[in-house]
C-alpha cells in the first residue's frame, strides 16, 4: 500500500471526516523522495472543542508510523464542519520549497 492511501485510511478510520484531502507534494521539493511530503486537509466533528494544538496531536498520534519513516513533512489544515464552512471550503495552498538544493 502507498503511503497515501494508509494516511487516508487511518485518518478515515480514526476521525470518520466529512471532508478529507490528502495530497502528495512531495514534487515540490527538492530530493529523490517519492512519498515524503504531504498536504492534508481534514473536516471532522472529532475537532469540535479542540484547540488546533490538539487536533494536530490527534493527527500525529494516527499518523506515527509513517511520521518515523519515509514522511519527512505533513501539512495540517484541521476544520469542523462549521469552520470548514465559513472558509468556504478552502485551505491554504503550501507555500514553494526554499530548502535544500532549490536555494541555492
């Protein structure tokens, strides 16, 4: 299984999303990495009450075996379905990577 579809399918098994994103930027930066860098965009009602340090604790936890291994960086972007909502549906793209041999 790629480690796209085990970060979906532990998310999905664990918070039951409304709403789920998982994209794989790993293309963005530099290295030879195939499954490295992830974006995730989640909607859950397991977020109602939560501070956002909570929700990406929660996401952590879920995702610790891929976090110790290949994914060197996940992007959180963490709603209920009411922020989620009055975001109109949209999270933030990432921001262009400036790390490795891309600054120099």
């Amino acid at each position: 299984m790629s480690i796209e579809k085990s970060i979906h399918s532990k998310i999905v098994d664990a918070l039951t999303p409304v709403q789920i994103e998982i994209e794989n930027e790993s293309h963005m930066h530099s290295g030879p990495a195939q499954e490295s860098h992830f974006r995730v965009v989640i909607v859950s009602d397991q977020f109602e009450g939560k501070r956002l340090v909570q929700r990406h604790q929660l996401v952590y936890k879920i995702c610790a075996e891929e976090l110790a291994g290949p994914v060197h960086a996940l992007s959180m972007h963490l709603y209920t379905a009411g922020e989620w909502s009055a975001r109109e549906q949209r999270a933030p793209l990432s921001p262009d990577c400036m790390g490795g041999s891309k600054s120099e």
